[in-house]
C-alpha cells in the first residue's frame, strides 16, 4: 500500500529500461518503495537496471514483456500481480523513430506507432484492470509535448504520443471512483540516449527533474504534469497559432 504521502511502496516498470522510468525507481526507492518489477526484454541493459536498482537498496524482479506483442501481456502483467498488489504502474516505453527514413519507410512508420500507441493501449488496459481488481493503485504514463501539436520535424512520434495522451486521459476519466488514480505526463525535450545527437530544444530536461516531477504529482494526486512545468503555457500558445505560422516556426 502506499504510505502516509501517498507514495508506493511497489512499482512496475513497463519499458524496464527507461532512463526516465530508472531515475523515478531511484526516486521512490530513496522515499520508501522496496520492491521494483522491470517489464522489458531480457537484455544486458535490462541486467544493469536490476544491479543498479538493487544496489539501491530494493528488492528488483523482472519480467519478459515486448510492447509490440499485445497478445501476451495480460500474461506477462498478470505473473506480477499474482504475487502481490502493485501500487504504482510507470508505463515507460517508447521509441522516437527516424522522421526522415520512416516517411520513406512507411513500416518503420508502423513500427512507432505499434510500439508508441498500440503497445500501451494494451499494456495499459491490463494494468488497470489489475489495479481495479485490488482496488487501489496509480498508472502514470509518460506522454511527451510532442503530442500536443503535430510539427513537420516528427509528426510521426508526436501522433503516437497524441493518442497515447488521449487514451490515457480517457482511462482516467474512466476510471474514476474506483480508487486507480491516472497521472499523464507531458516531458518537453529530456537528455537521454534516445535523444542523443539531436539538436536541443528549448527548456531541455533531465531523467532526474522528469522522476522529481512524478514524485510530486503523486503526491498531489495530480492528472496531468508538464516537464518543466512552464511548457504548459507554452504549449497553450502555440496550440492556437494559425497553422500557416506554426509551420514556419523554428519548433
């Protein structure tokens, strides 16, 4: 159950080798969660984040568990919660594609949003349906700005990321009253190995200011949180900039 400020005691990583989901686990490991379950492929990366994990002091398990293969999931979540209540889900994986080779490619296309939005359509669906059946619980899913507004430079991860907001926000809503709390959250641009050789993009973020941003919402219960949190006003404006001018915007 989670303690007196409303933070878990366990978790479930869905994209068990997440930068951003690793640093929240470290987050909540130095409050008070003690056990850690990372869902991801068998991987030495994988491996790392148990050694890492554990040397942190949390007793970590992991679980197979491949985004693009929806079919086994209800089997692969249901090994998790048959040994015990989960109370925080951290649905974490994700893949930004290639823009320029996915356009000319469109199965890489499909691939993204496969993984991006499919793949958390089902996982997501499942989780909550176990959080219902234990009748407490939080599923935080990690979004991106870049769903916000479609730009010319990665339309195709940003449209995933538009569904998954939209389907989280709709899980949430649909949810309510049943003691599962949804939280979505909205990174802007966060240094990881994913974004690695990229140009950076304005108020540019971190794995760590991400994890101490969803310690915060759930403490507050929050439903949606913005990384930082002036890309709300941000995203406010430009959501209602003329398309014409938004095209031609350095974004």
């Amino acid at each position: 159950m989670k303690d007196a400020f409303g933070l878990p005691q366990s978790l479930l990583v869905l994209g068990g080798t997440s930068e951003i989901a690793l640093a929240t686990a470290r987050r909540l490991i130095a409050r008070r969660t003690r056990t850690v379950w990372l869902a991801g492929r068998p991987s030495p990366a994988l491996d790392e984040a148990v050694q890492d994990l554990r040397a942190h002091g949390a007793d970590v398990r992991t679980v197979a568990f491949d985004a693009l293969d929806p079919d086994t999931h209800e089997e692969a979540l249901g090994k998790v919660f048959a040994e015990g209540d989960i109370d925080l889900v951290l649905l974490a994986f994700g893949v930004l594609g290639d823009q320029a080779h996915d356009e000319r490619d469109p199965s890489a296309a499909v691939r993204v949003a496969r993984t991006n939005y499919i793949g958390a359509v089902s996982a997501g669906l499942v989780a909550a349906r176990a959080l219902q059946t234990q009748g407490h619980g939080s599923l935080v899913v990690l979004s991106s700005v870049a769903g916000e507004r479609a730009r010319r430079a990665n339309f195709i991860y940003g449209s995933s990321k538009a569904g998954l907001d939209a389907f989280a926000q709709g899980l949430g809503d649909a949810l309510q009253g049943t003691g599962v709390h949804v939280m979505v959250v909205r990174p802007g641009f966060v240094r990881t190995r994913m974004t690695a050789g990229l140009p950076e993009a304005p108020l540019a973020t971190t794995p760590e200011a991400v994890a101490t941003a969803i310690e915060l919402g759930l403490r507050r219960r929050s439903e949606t949180v913005w990384v930082p949190g002036v890309l709300r006003v941000v995203m406010s404006a430009l959501r209602h900039v003329p398309r014409g001018l938004f095209r031609r915007l350095p974004v």
